[in-house]
C-alpha cells in the first residue's frame, strides 16, 4: 500500500498564487537537499511554467554532497532556471539569492522597477528560517528595523528587492509512490497518513544500496557493504533493532520500535548526510509512475 495523503485547501492555493504570479519576476522554489524531486509541487511548475525559477536545494548541510551535486547540475541545465543549495540559517545567503534573481531577471531592479520574488515551498522545507536570516541580514546591515518592512506578506529586502510569501500552504503532492515514502521518511507528510513500518523498509531498501558503510558505521552489524546491500530490507532492520534493543516486554524485537529507530535516526543525520534520491531514479519513478 503506498502513501495516501490528501491535504485540503490546495484549491485555494491554486488560485492565490495564479492571483500573485502576475506580479512576480522570480519564483524561488525551495526544496529539501535530502529528496529534491519528492520535495517539489508540481503543481507549483505548473502555475509559475511562465516565470524564471530559482531552485534552492535547502538542508544542504543535512544531504550527501555528491548528490546534491548531480541535483544542482539537473536543475541548471533547465531552461530560465538556476539552482542553488544551501543552509538557510547560514548567516550569508543573501547574496546569492539576489545575485541569482539577477541573473534570471535581467531587466528587472532598479526603483522603477524592483525585483519582485515569490518564495515557495511544502511545509518545513525551511521558509520561514530563509526569510528570517534575510531578514536579519539587511536588518544587521542597516541597523534599522524600520527598513524591514513586512505586510501581510510581502518583505522589503531592499529599496528595490520584495520578497513574497508563498499564499496558502503548497502541500506536498505525492505523485509516485517513492516520493510518498521519502516525504514520510523526512517528515513531510502527517504521521497518521503512513505506516512507520512500510516507510521504515523503504528507507532501508534505500539506505542499504547506497550507504552500507555509513549503516554499519552507525549501528555496528558487523557486515561488509556489500553484505548489507544483498540483505533483506526486513532482516536488516531486524538487526539494527536488535542493537539497539528495541525488544517487546517477551523479549523479541519489535518491529514498530525498529521503524520509529531508523527513522528517527534519518530525520536527525544520524546515520550521515543521506541523500534518498536522485535525478536519474526521480526521473525513472516518474517515468514508471505515468506510464502505471
Ligand atoms: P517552513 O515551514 O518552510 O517555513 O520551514 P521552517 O523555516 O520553519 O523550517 C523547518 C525546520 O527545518 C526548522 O526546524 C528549521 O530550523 C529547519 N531548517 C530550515 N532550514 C534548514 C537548513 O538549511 N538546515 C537544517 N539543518 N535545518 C534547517
């Protein structure tokens, strides 16, 4: 059974971005750096196809360098797009990210005609903490907290440089059954929409093909990589709840307490900077998914 997960509202979303599009020369699309692919809304291109996009691969500092690599080349070999990673709490972003709207919006700056940005992004993706610190940045530099004006939803990082919200919420929109449990698995999605354990075997089933040096790094199996990548999804995660004694009140391991371990480690590096997709297998799950 794959992931089911039917947020409400996105009707509603649909059409206040269609509403804000109109006066927006950049989309920033913010993205999490350990599921890129899964972490995009469709439905988000769909609306903004017009529009120059800026990807910013977030979390960097929590994915695998390596593939985070292979996303930003992905991205940038897009037309009118160009791609970033980053740490949105890393003191400096600013620069970058206007640089880049530069860059895709040539014409645009100026006071005349200021550079009008839409930041978007599903829940958690790390919104809020960008804004924040660019706010903060242009607050530090001027000293002056008037300057930083925020309305309902619009931000001054400049005289001629707005920044705008997402309107509504952009829910995570799963559209092949990876992507469901990746979100999961980064805690994306509400709790109650998936099962930890059938999540928990997806994950391994990714981890064990990738970073079997990191997994037995981490929970000491006593394996080679190459061991552990020919090991069962269910036996591996038996084992790493062996380790680390996630048994029930009889004394056997509990499949539920291994899930919510493995998880729980994902979610919080852990186990290492752990990337769970690439573009090539994005792009293969897609391809599989449509063709379904
Ligand atoms: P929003 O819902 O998109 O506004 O997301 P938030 O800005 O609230 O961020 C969600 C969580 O992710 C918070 O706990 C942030 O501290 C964390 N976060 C955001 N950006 C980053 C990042 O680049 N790296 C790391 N490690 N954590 C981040």
């Amino acid at each position: 059974m794959s992931i089911q997960w039917f947020p409400g509202h996105m009707h509603l979303t649909r059409k206040a971005i269609t509403e804000r599009i109109k006066e927006i020369d950049v989309v920033i699309e913010m993205l999490d750096a350990r599921l890129p692919g899964s972490s995009a809304n469709p439905l988000l291109a769909e609306l903004t196809a017009s529009r120059p996009a800026l990807k910013v691969v977030n979390k960097q500092d929590m994915a695998d360098p390596l593939r985070t690599a292979l996303w930003l080349a992905h991205y940038n070999a897009q037309p009118n797009t160009r791609a970033i990673s980053l740490d949105a709490s890393e003191t400096s972003p600013a620069r970058a990210i206007i640089a880049a709207c530069h860059e895709l919006a040539p014409l645009r700056g100026g006071m005349v005609k200021p550079m009008r940005v839409l930041i978007c992004g599903i829940p958690n993706v790390g919104k809020s903490t960008l804004i924040n610190t660019l706010k903060g940045k242009r607050a530090a530099k001027t000293g002056d907290e008037a300057g930083v004006t925020r309305t309902e939803s619009r931000i001054a990082l400049a005289d001629d440089f707005y920044l705008y919200d997402t309107p509504g919420m952009l829910w995570p929109r799963i559209v092949v059954p990876e992507s469901g449990y990746n979100l999961a698995a980064s805690g994306a999605v509400g709790k109650n929409a998936y099962d930890e354990q059938e999540v928990a075997l997806e994950l391994m089933d990714k981890i064990k093909r990738v970073y079997g040096v990191e997994l037995e790094a981490r929970y000491k199996l006593g394996m080679t990589p190459e061991a552990i990548a020919e090991t069962k999804d269910e036996d591996l995660l038996e084992a790493v709840g062996r380790k680390r004694s996630a048994l029930t009140s009889g004394g056997r391991v509990d499949p539920q307490k291994c899930a919510e371990i493995l998880i729980g480690d994902f979610r919080t590096n852990a186990i290492g900077r752990l990337t769970l997709e690439t573009p090539e297998e994005f792009a293969v799950w897609l391809k599989a998914g449509h063709s379904a």
